[in-house]
C-alpha cells in the first residue's frame, strides 16, 4: 500500500470507530488493529490519535460544506436554494452517517467551538447574503437577514439532527416540509412582529 492509500485507510477506519465510540472511547490500538497495521504507523500519519481525528473531522467538514455550497452558490431563486441547501444535508446524513455522527460529537483541537457549529457558521453567512438580498427587494430591512438566516440554518440542522436516526418520512418528503413551513413563513412576514401575549 502507498503513504496515501494508508492514509486515506486510516482516515476510513478511524472513521467508523470514532463514529461509534468518540474520540475519548476510541484507541490507537483499536485504530491498528482494525487496519492490520502497528501503532507506529498511525503515529508516523497523524503524529497521534487526535491527529487522525481532527483529519477525519476536516475531511467531513470539507465534503458537507462544498455540498452545501453548491446548492447555495447555483444561480437559482432563493426558494430553489432552500430547497437544494435542506436535500444537500439529507443526503449528506444518508450517504454519510459516520461523519455526521463525528461532526456533532467531538470538536477536535484545530476546532474548540466545534465542528458543526463552525459548519453552520460558514453556511449561515451564505444563507445571509441570500436573505438579505430578498428582504431588501420586498422592503424588509436588509439587516433582519442575519437573524432570519440563523433561525433557517438553525431549523434545517436540528431537523437534519432528528431524520439521522428516524430515517422517516423519505428525505425529499422531509426537504419539502422544511421548505414549505421556511418558505410560506417567510413569504408571510410581517414588517414589524409584535408579540401577542403580555408575558
């Protein structure tokens, strides 16, 4: 086997334990042993255990972040973008559950505030711009983008969260309800929102 094709195994195996045990549960020894390989050459890598963690994290996060910049960045009406945005994650936690699983656990040391949540700020400043853009063109202020685009990346992961292990409805069934109570909420704004209760 070449460097890279052991590291690229490496990456795989640690994958898979780090998914069911976390990086604290997983040890290099479980890690060699799975690749028929000596600790050693986990080291030689990754220098250590968290060396080949923060690799399989920023594998991950580097896969889902480019599908989900894609759906965003294809000249496309907003709601065409929510849409894409909401399967691309689906499709992400189905074709690719092992990584979600690390991606919501562990934050390796390269990332203490956590992967996901890195993730999410990186596509809520593009879920931002494209919100800010469409307040603007209907007389909202521009500024509300950046909180409208909080609540829309924050409803998408935890529903995305919850389908991970429900695995029901199918993912364009769960995509279209995501888009639909997002959309037709955002297509009933209201300029000024006002509370109902006195609480």
């Amino acid at each position: 086997m070449t460097g890279p094709q052991r590291r690229s195994q490496l990456i795989e195996i640690g994958r898979g334990l780090f998914a069911i045990r976390g990086l604290d549960g997983t040890t290099i020894e479980e890690i060699a042993a799975a690749a028929g390989v000596s600790k050693p050459v986990i080291y030689e890598h990754f220098g250590s255990k968290e060396g080949l963690y923060t690799q399989v994290v920023e594998y991950e996060f580097r896969i889902l972040l480019a599908a989900i910049n894609d759906a965003l960045t294809d000249e496309a009406k907003p709601r065409v973008q929510v849409e894409r945005a909401a399967l691309a994650l689906l499709t992400y936690i189905e074709d690719r559950t092992d990584g979600f699983r690390i991606l919501m656990r562990d934050a390796p040391p390269s990332q203490p505030e956590g992967a996901f949540s890195t993730l999410l700020s990186h596509v809520t400043a593009r879920v931002e711009h494209i919100l800010s853009d469409e307040f603007a063109r209907r007389g909202f202020s521009a500024a509300d983008g950046a909180m409208y685009a909080q609540m829309l990346v924050g409803m998408v992961a935890m529903t995305g969260q919850w389908w991970q292990d429900s695995r029901t409805p199918d993912k364009r069934e769960v995509a279209a309800h995501l888009v639909n109570l997002a959309w037709n909420g955002l297509t009933g704004l209201q300029k000024e929102p006002e509370l109902r209760s006195d609480a």
